[in-house]
C-alpha cells in the first residue's frame, strides 16, 4: 500500500476511535499506526498537504487523552518521532501541533512512576523535540516537567538521568525564562552539588550533558566563575575537545559543539581559549573529523569553526591550522581535481573543505554552505594581512576551478527547491569570489581562469529564473528565502562579480553593459532596492549606478516597479494587522454521516443499474427497435445521477472540511482562552508584587537620595583633588616632553662622540704607519750618506795620485808609452766611477724630497690631531652639561635626588 492509502486508512481508524473507544477500534488503529510507522514518512509533513496533518492532529490529541491505552499511546509516540525526523518535522511538530505540551502533560500524569516506559518514550521525543528549538514559559505543564527533570536527576535510577539530563540541556539553552525559574526554586543548591558530582561520570554523554546545564545556569555567577575559571578551563577545554574527537557518537559530538560554542559567548572564556597552547592541535583533529561522509557530524564542525571564527584572536590561528600546512602539498598539486585527493591517508584541512564545497545540492546543502562560511571568513582575514602567503595563493588557486563548477549547471527544469538550493549556493559562492578579489595578488588569478561567457551564461538564466518566478515585476515576496528572493539576489552578487572583473577579463565590460540594460533586469534590482537588507541595498545602489548612464536602461519601469513593491508592503502590512493568524489549515475527516451518504447513493445507483440490465436481458428476445432509444435515454439519465453524486460528494466534503475547521478553531480558541486566564492570573500575581515592591523601592529611594546628596559633596572634593592632580599631571607631561628631548639630544651627541672616537683612532694609527716609514726612510738615507763619504774619499785619494803621476810625466813618458794602455784603463774606470757617483747623488736628491713630503704631511697629521682633541673637549664639556641635566630632571621626576649620574661613554 502506498503511503496516502495507509494515512487514509489512519484517518478513517482514528474517526473511529472517536466515535467509539472499544477494544476493537483501539486494536485496528494500533494496526494501523504501526502499519503508517513501517512506511518510509520523511518529510511528510514538510510537504504541505492536508492529509498527514488531519492524521497527526489526531495522533496528538489521542497522546493528550488520559483515556488511551498506554500500549495506543506508546504506538502514537513512536510514529510522531518518526515524523520528527527531520527540522521541518521537528518545528512544526512543536509550534503547529503542540506536541511539547503534550508529551509533558503525558510525563506529569506518569510522574509517580518514573520509570514507566512511555515516560522513558516521551523524554526520548522530547529531547528531540526542542533541540535548538525555544520553549516559552507559557507552555503547559512546563513547570511540572521542570520539577520532575530536576527530582528524576537527583535520584539514582540510571536509566532516567541521561535523558533528564539532554531534555534539561535542551530548555535551559539560551531560555532565560526557563533559567530565572529553576533559580528561583529552593532546591537548586542541591541540584547544583548533583551536577558538580554528575562531572566524574564514566559516561562522557552525561559529563557533556552537565556541562551543558552548568554553563547555561552558572556561567555569570559565582559558581560558574569557580567551574570554568583560569585553572579549570584548560582542562575543560582538553575534555570538550576530545569528546568532539572520540566521542560515543553523534548525539555526543553535536552537544559537545553547542556547549563550546556556548562558552564561546563568555569575552572571558574565549579570551582564555586564544591563550590555550593545544589550540592548533586540537582544532587539527577536529578538523579531521570533516574526512568523514557524515553530514551532520560535518555540520556541527563547521558550526564550531564559524563560531570560532566570530572571535578575532582565534581567527588568525584558523588560517594558520588551515592554509599554513597546506603549503607545500598544494603546490605540488597544481590544478588537481580535489575528487582526486580523497582518497589519500591523510588530507590536508584546507582540501578538505574544499570537498564538502563540491558535496550535492541534495541532503548535504547545509555542509556546503558552512563551508562557503567559513572560507569566506578565514580568506578575508588571511587576505587582510600586509603580505599575502605563498600557501595562501596556492589554495586560491586550487580552490577556484571548484568554485567556477558551480557556475555552470543551473538547471530550472529540476524543480523550484532544487533551484532555490542552488541559486543559495552560487550567491555564497560569487560572494567568496568577491572577497577573493580584494587583493591584486588573487584578482590576477581569478582573471586568468574566469571568462566573460561564463558570467553571461550565469547572469542570463538567473535573471531568466527571476523573470519566470515573478512575471508581475512588482510583488515582492515576504520571506527572503523565496525562491524570487533568492535568485535575485544571486543575479546582483553575479552581476557585481563581472563589475569587478571588467577591467582584467576580455569582453567582461560589454557583457555587464549588456546585462544592465535587459528590461528584465528591473525586477531583481527593484526587489534590491526596496529590500530591508542592507547589504542588497548597497549592492542594488551600486549597479544602479553603473545602469543609469546606459541609453537603454529601463528608467521609468524601474521606477513603476519600486512604486509597486512599497505599494504592496504598504498593503501588507495593513492586511497582517487585520489577518487572523491560523497556522495550518486542518484536513478533511471523513466523519460516520459522509461515508454514510456516500454508500447509500452509491447503493441506489447500482440497484438502478441492475434493474436496467434485468429488462435488457427480458427484452432481448424480442429485439424491439426502441430498444437504442431506450439505452441513449437511461444512459444520459446514468450519467446525470453520477455528475449529481460527484457534485453532493464534493459538497459533502467540504461540508466535513468546514466542520473539521470550526472544530479546529473551537478547540484552538478554548486553548487560546484558557492560555489567556492563566497569563492573566500571573500577570495579576506579578502586579501584586511589582506593587510590593513599588513599595519597598520608593522606601529604598528617600535612602539613596540622602546618599546621593553625600556623594554630591563628596564628588565636589574629588573634583578639586582631581584638578589638582590634573595640573601636577600637566606639569608632570611637561617634564617628561623635556626630558625625553633632552634624552634624544644626548642620544644624538653619544653617537656623535662615538664617530669622532672612531674617526681619531684610525687617524692616531695612520700618523704611527706614518712615523714608522719616515724612520725607515731615514735610516736609508744615513746609509746612502755614508757611502757617499766614502765614495768622496776615494776620489780624492785618487785625484792626489794623478798629481803626483802628472810630475813625474815628465820623467816617465818612456813609462808612459808603456803604461798608456793602463792609463786607458784606469781612465775608464774613473769615468765608470763619475757616473756612479752622478746616480747616488740623484737617489740622494729623490730621498731628500721625501723626507720633505714626509715631515710636511706629518705636520698637517699633527694640526689635524690637535683639531680634533679640542672638539673632543668640547663635546665632553658639553656632555657633562647634559647629564647634570639629566640628573636634575630625573630628581625632580622621582621626588628624590639620586646621589651620582654615572654615564659611561
């Protein structure tokens, strides 16, 4: 049997039930539940028909009767938790059909016996119940449910504590209300000393649990102050942690992210996890966790991610566990398919968000958002630095063909939430790809691998899913998730891509131009332009401006159309002041007096039928000619009996249908009434003592005011102390400009005194090179002078001897002839001698002038030296002046004279 056979067949069983509680009728609809609970019924009551409503109406309030059998009850609580399967399920299960209240008004008739196992049921559904989902306190019976979690917590029945303990979680997260009132009960002291001792529990589902409950009611008192202070959140933050990582499974893992993310919210607690030095390992492993094919357990991560990615301080270590480590790998990977990479043992966090980026549109959509997210934030802050990483550009680069996969595909034909859900996606997308190209460094990559065609194809089937979701171009929808809202908005995010990529990319300009002046193009940017979103305002103002100077911009539509969209809201919003607020519409239920009618009308017509046909087979035989006129006739009057039916069949049933909803509203204006007395009756309660304590205030006040006028005088004293205080402090300001001028100057004349230091030293050791060669060229001149002397003597020994031959010529030219060729002789060697003599007194003369050189560029060494020791002494009487100063301010600063200002040069 297919699924609406079996909720008819439900419908009918519960009409039944109704009408007659017997064994019977309870045995056939307890059949029938458990035969709609052994169908697959995922999202069933997402879908929007009436049927599966009716039906769950009526398994509600046969949960509510203290009538049923608890084996009937049971069997309707299981298939309600089967429709609670997923969100939508969940929230209209909770809001529409007020199954909370019911399921707690179950628990308060079983509260003397605990440990029943419908109470066990109904804590099981209502734990899944309102899971991220608000309870107000005006819902029945919440306060006894409180009370009997609060007992059943304390006892020491272990089957009961842990979902006492998850249902607790769930009502007092972010539920003020729900928080004050278990405050304000006498024994919550105990209570807390229960939870404190819960904390050394062997079971980490019921530590998260506690944790949980302690953070939401003592995270901004004192006992939270003690629980989660400097020396206990480190260890809390290594358990939380390690619960996420190897915790007992999805359950664990999902409130362990909540309970951090709570913690989060405390500036004091998120400051302490910025100092927490495990911090990037433990955010490894988490991330680690995103390998898995899970999409919830995926969802909680990046959940946790994005919320730490709200804090400043722990943004920056994000990007480091993110990109950093994904240097090396990603630039050996190149333009890799990230497909490619699953399937190696270790996969760096940065691809494996880029994964879940390319997870299906179908089942996995809300990962692929999360993950958009949270790129988007750690890309910004990574882009936001002075210099951008080279493992930075790297993932850019391998990220962007991923990005670009999802610009291409849209589809119109497979349906509007297909194509809501995509045209989401790509409106994350374009708005990542707009924060990519904040930086020159990543706008040239995205200009090297985006074309104007891809934009254009885009643009054109957006503004064409745009044009064919509101054809009117002047009704704007009321939820911004409507699917015209949704594609609008990704068409201005597209349309503001290609504005930025006008100048690097070919044809990009004329394809924006393009698009802008599409008369279709109105809709979505009217829509921008009226919406109560900034950021779509500023982003329809900015293309407006670039459409305006266009010649075929559709100025005058543009204007009809914002006219009409204010028109309209205007409308609405006087129309939703005068609607009366039904939630759901209730189902037809075919009651006992329909399906009567029916079946007595249906019985005529087959009597009638057969009739016919016994005088057909009487008349065979006699084959008269009439006998077609006959048959036309009953045949016409056949078919207007069965158009008669289906129109009293229809009618009837709308007459069920209004019957159901008069019912509906009956009973929903009696629990209306009923809510109302009961507020009415707190209000008058909470009068009183507002009116009580008016009382003990106005008393309180006449006190204050005698303080105040106390602390008035008491401010004038302290004004004029502070003006004093404030003029010491100017005074104080003065000295210190002062001095730290004073302190710069002689910073400045210390390194001055420094160079000069330097400068004369290597002067000091150029003079003694100086002197050491002047000595050496000396002592070779009193050489080169001595053997001069003696080459002088020689020549005069020698020229006493040509005398003394010159007299005795005379007597010894005999001789002479002899001896002439040793005349020769001795005459050569005489002129060798000159000429040698000629050469020393040249060498004499060229070391005579350097001596000269020498003793002149000593003497200029000499003045200079002289120079510099007078600016030496300058400076030093200059200094001393200085560090007198210095010594004086440093007195008058501290209120005390040092005894000596020791400064070392």
């Amino acid at each position: 049997m297919d699924v609406t056979t079996c909720l008819k067949s439900l419908l009918l069983a519960i009409q039944q039930y109704r009408d007659g509680r017997t064994a019977q009728t309870a045995s056939v609809l307890q059949r029938q539940v458990e035969e709609v609970s052994g169908l697959k019924c995922d999202q069933l009551l997402s879908s929007g028909q009436v049927l599966p409503g009716e039906c769950v109406s009526g398994l509600v309030e046969l949960t509510g009767n203290p009538n049923t059998s608890p084996a009937l009850t049971s069997a309707a609580i299981s298939l309600l938790a089967q429709l609670a399967g997923d969100d939508a399920g969940r929230h209209m299960l909770h809001s529409s059909y007020n199954l909370t209240s019911t399921l707690a008004a179950v628990i308060h008739r079983h509260s003397t016996s605990p440990g029943e196992p419908v109470v066990l049921q109904c804590l099981q559904v209502l734990q899944k119940l309102t899971y991220n989902t608000h309870v107000f306190p005006a819902t029945n019976y919440i306060h006894e449910l409180l009370t009997f979690l609060m007992a059943n917590i304390q006892s020491h029945n272990d089957d009961i504590i842990m979902p006492c303990l998850g249902l607790l979680a769930n009502l007092c997260r972010d539920n003020p209300s729900v928080q004050s009132h278990i405050k304000s009960l006498d024994n919550v002291k105990s209570f807390y000393r229960t939870l404190i001792n819960f904390l050394a529990h062997n079971s980490l589902t019921v530590v998260v649990f506690t944790l949980s409950i302690l953070a939401s009611l003592t995270l901004n008192e004192k006992v939270g102050e003690k629980l989660f202070d400097a020396k206990n959140i480190h260890q809390t933050f290594q358990l939380v942690f390690n619960i996420i990582v190897n915790g007992d499974g999805t359950l664990t893992r999902k409130y362990s992210v909540d309970l951090l993310v709570d913690l989060l919210q405390n500036p004091k607690i998120a400051d302490y996890l910025t100092r927490y030095q495990h911090f990037s390992a433990c955010v490894s492993q988490v991330l680690g966790l995103l390998q898995s094919k899970d999409p919830d357990s995926a969802a909680k991560v990046l959940e946790l991610l994005l919320a730490m990615c709200s804090i400043s301080g722990l943004r920056s270590l994000l990007c480091q566990v993110v990109f950093r480590p994904a240097g090396p790998k990603l630039r050996a990977a190149g333009r890799r398919q990230v497909a490619g990479l699953a399937g190696e043992r270790k996969v760096e966090s940065g691809l494996v968000l880029a994964q879940w980026l390319s997870s299906p549109v179908e089942g996995a959509e809300s990962c692929s958002l999360q993950a958009l997210q949270l790129l988007m934030e750690l890309l910004e802050e990574a882009l936001g630095d002075e210099s951008v990483f080279e493992c930075v550009l790297s993932f850019v680069d391998m990220l962007l063909p991923v990005l670009f996969e999802f610009l291409q595909g849209l589809n119109p034909s497979q349906g509007d939430a297909h194509l809501k859900k995509h045209c989401q996606r790509i409106a994350h997308v374009t708005s990542l790809l707009l924060n990519i190209l904040s930086v020159d460094s990543t706008r040239a990559l995205v200009s090297q691998q985006v074309s104007a065609q891809l934009c254009l194809s885009q643009a054109e089937s957006l503004l064409s899913c745009c044009h064919s979701n509101n054809p009117l171009c002047c009704l704007p929808t009321s939820s911004d998730n409507d699917l015209s809202q949704v594609c609008s908005e990704a068409l201005l995010k597209t349309l503001a891509l290609m504005s930025k990529l006008r100048p690097q990319v070919k044809d990009m300009e004329t394809s924006f131009y393009r698009m802008l002046q599409d008369q279709r193009f109105v809709t979505p940017l009217s829509l921008a332009l009226t919406s109560h979103h900034r950021e779509r305002v500023q982003t329809g103002l900015s293309l407006l401006l670039e459409a305006t100077p266009l010649p075929d911009f559709p100025s005058l539509v543009l204007g009809e159309s914002i006219a009409a969209n204010n028109a309209y809201r205007q409308r609405e919003a006087e129309l939703s002041i005068k609607r009366v607020a039904v939630q759901d519409v209730p189902p037809p239920r075919a009651n006992s007096s329909v399906l009567d009618g029916s079946s007595g009308s249906s019985a005529v017509v087959h009597s009638l039928a057969e009739k016919i046909q016994k005088g057909l087979e009487l008349q065979e035989q006699a084959k008269d000619s009439h006998v077609s006129e006959i048959i036309d006739v009953y045949e016409q009057k056949l078919s207007a009996f069965a158009s008669k039916e289906s129109r009293l069949q229809d009618l009837l049933e709308a007459k069920a249908l209004a019957l159901s909803q008069a019912d509906r509203l009956i009973a929903q204006y009696q629990f209306q009434r009923a809510q109302a007395e009961a507020e009415a009756r707190k209000l008058g309660c909470l009068l009183k003592e507002a009116e009580r304590r008016r009382e003990d205030l106005q008393a309180e006040l006449g006190s204050q005011v005698l303080e105040v006028e106390r602390s008035k005088a008491d401010m004038e004293e302290l004004l004029q102390h502070n003006a004093r205080l404030q003029q010491d402090s100017e005074e104080h300001q003065a000295l210190k400009g002062a001095y730290n001028a004073l302190l710069t100057r002689f910073s400045e004349s210390e390194r001055l005194l420094k160079e000069l230091q330097a400068a004369h030293h290597l002067l000091t050791k150029h003079d003694e090179a100086l002197q050491k060669k002047h000595d050496a060229l000396q002592l070779q001149h009193n050489r080169m002078a001595s053997a001069l002397e003696e080459r002088e003597d020689e020549i005069r020994s020698l020229r006493s001897e040509l005398q003394q031959k010159g007299d005795d010529i005379t007597g010894l030219r005999d001789e002479l002839r002899a001896e002439e060729e040793k005349g020769k002789v001795k005459d050569q060697e005489r002129r060798d001698l000159e000429e040698t003599v000629d050469v020393l007194r040249k060498d004499l003369n060229k070391t005579e002038q350097a001596r000269k050189d020498a003793s002149i560029k000593v003497s200029s060494l000499e003045l200079q030296k002289s120079h510099l020791e007078t600016r030496l002494k300058q400076k030093e009487d200059e200094l001393n002046k200085h560090s007198a100063m210095i010594a004086m301010i440093h007195s008058l600063s501290s209120g005390k004279m040092k005894s000596d200002v020791n400064l070392s040069l």
